[in-house]
C-alpha cells in the first residue's frame, strides 16, 4: 500500500494502549495508519466492564435505573435504546439501536 506522501506502508504490530495492534506504518514520513477491525478491536478491549449495584428508582410515573458514569461516552442523552425483558431471567439488557 501506497503513503498519500509516496511513501510504502508497511505493517508491523505495536502496543497501543497496552494491547498489541496491527498498524501500518510509512517508511517515509512514519505515519500511522490502522486498519478499522483493529481499531475497533483495542477499543473493545479498553471498555470497561460494569458490574455494579443499582436501585429502581423513580421518575414521574415511570421506574428508572440510572446509567454508570463510566458509559457516559457511550450513552449520550436522547440515544435510542432497545430494551429486552427476559422472564426467566428477571434481566433486562439495554442496547444501543
Ligand atoms: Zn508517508
């Protein structure tokens, strides 16, 4: 693959946020390129696991959980969300439409 400066992008693996990730990288002008798959690989890998107790809580007329702090870059206000009750289970999984 071809450097938008000419250059040969050659792939080799670095740590990048401690996990090894495959990028390209210019032999002329040492940019970095990565691929979207590893992209979205390491960042899968940094988010974090939520394992936490929550209280129903209330408002207006509707029950409400409130969603940890930590997934506010995932979760913004007015996101659409999917919600599935399993009986069996008594779980609700929230995702993201
Ligand atoms: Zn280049």
């Amino acid at each position: 693959m071809k450097c938008s400066c000419g250059g040969e992008m050659k792939e080799k693996t670095v740590k990048i946020f401690g996990e090894m990730t495959k990028v390209s990288v210019c032999n002329k002008c040492r940019k970095e390129l990565i691929g979207l798959d590893e992209a979205i690989r390491a960042q899968r890998k940094l988010l974090p696991k939520i394992h936490e107790k929550r209280k129903v809580i209330k408002v207006g007329i509707s029950k409400a959980v409130t969603i940890p702090k930590k997934l506010d870059p995932f979760f913004r206000t007015g996101d659409k969300v999917i919600i599935n009750f399993d009986p069996k289970k008594m779980e609700i999984t929230i995702r993201k439409e």
